[in-house]
C-alpha cells in the first residue's frame, strides 16, 4: 500500500458498514413508550444514555428510559419496544461493498477496528449473524466505554489501546459530526462516507469503496 502512514482503520458500525435504523428507530420508540409530548431532540438523548451507554440489556435499557421519562410501561410495552427495535437490527444489511473492502484492507496487513455508539445486544447479534468477527481485532463499543461519540474518551480508549502514532489512524464514518470531526480533532485522519448526503467534506466518499483509492495516494 503506497500510503504506508496508515497502520489501522477504525470503522462506524451502523450507517457505515450496515444499515441502520436512523431517527425513525428512534421515533418508533418513542410513540410506543407513549412520549411524544417530549421534544424529540431531550427524546434522543436520554434514549442515547440510557440504551446506548451502559453495558445491560436492551430491555433493562428501555425500562430506565422509561423512568428517566418519568413513564409508568408495563412488560407488554417493554416487550413490543424491545421487538420493534430489534426489527430493525434483524434487518439491517450490510452494504454491499463492505466485503471486497475488508478483504483488500486484509491483504494489505491494516488493523481494522470498529468504533460505534450501540448497545451490545444488538451489535453482538449482528456482528456474529455476519459472521465479521474475523475480520475486526478489537471493538470499541458506547454502551461498554460508557459515553458516545463525540466524546474525546472513546478517542483516547482507542488510541491507548493502538499505541502507534495519532496520524497512523484513520476513522471512516457516516456522521461529521459524532465520527469525522472529532477524529480529526483528536489527530486521527478521517473519511466520511456521505451516501448521498449534501454536505461537503475534504474526506467525502460516497461509499466504502473509495477508501482504498484514498490510502493508495
């Protein structure tokens, strides 16, 4: 590989490598938890800490966002909260070009890593299903770290565990502003997968598969 600076990749899991479910997985969960009267954006955030960061179950998650809400739910809630949420992990899939990139990544002997703001149940589920375990030597997950990206912690947790230079780093993720930036930020090198996306970025690749022309200038 001709850009030998870059020794590891570290990957977002949903949105980059797999689909995911974006604002209407969060929407779901909210009309049936019965809180639509709070604002969307408080909505998010507590589900985010209370789903997101911490290393329990889905279901203990969605019964302590309830309390955080200040919401009485009963099991039958918890229970279709939990269904329809994992509806969508089941159904996530993989874009299409992740494959042919791993492998190549693979063959030119990059460190490959993932780094995303996720609860463990769904993205073990997911990882094992794939069967992508093989392909990744480490995963560096919210909910076990215990704060989300953009959070300079997780950063730092990644970089102690990598122990090569800051600028041998290279994040590719589908958010600017919880991936991207933040990397950049810290010292990392940063793509962002756009994916039709309209903002503009120095780093914008509108899949997966432009990463290795990327690392080959």
């Amino acid at each position: 590989m001709k850009n030998s600076k870059i020794s590891a990749v570290c990957f977002d899991m949903w949105g980059t490598l797999t689909e995911g479910g974006g604002q209407k997985q969060w929407d779901d969960l909210q009309e049936i938890l019965g809180a639509t009267h709070v604002d969307k954006k408080t909505f998010l955030k507590m589900g985010e800490e209370s789903l997101l960061m911490h290393p329990w179950p889905l279901k203990d998650g969605i019964k302590n966002l309830a309390k955080k809400l200040k919401i009485k739910i009963s099991e039958n809630v918890v229970e279709k909260a939990y269904k329809n949420w994992w509806g969508y992990v089941q159904n996530s899939k993989p874009y299409p070009e992740v494959i042919d990139v791993l492998d190549k990544l693979e063959q030119y002997k990059i460190r490959k890593f993932i780094i995303s703001n996720t609860d463990v149940e769904a993205f073990q589920f997911k990882i094992k299903t794939l069967g992508w375990e093989k392909y990744f030597e480490k995963f560096f997950l919210s909910a076990e770290i215990g704060v989300l990206k953009p959070h300079v912690k997780i950063f730092k947790t990644v970089q102690k565990y990598l122990s090569i230079p800051q600028r041998q780093t290279i994040m590719i993720d589908d958010s600017l502003y919880h991936g991207v930036l933040p990397a950049r930020q810290f010292g990392w090198q940063a793509l962002w997968v756009a994916r039709g996306k309209k903002e503009k970025d120095e780093g914008r690749l509108e899949n997966l598969s432009g990463i290795i022309e990327k690392l080959r200038k």
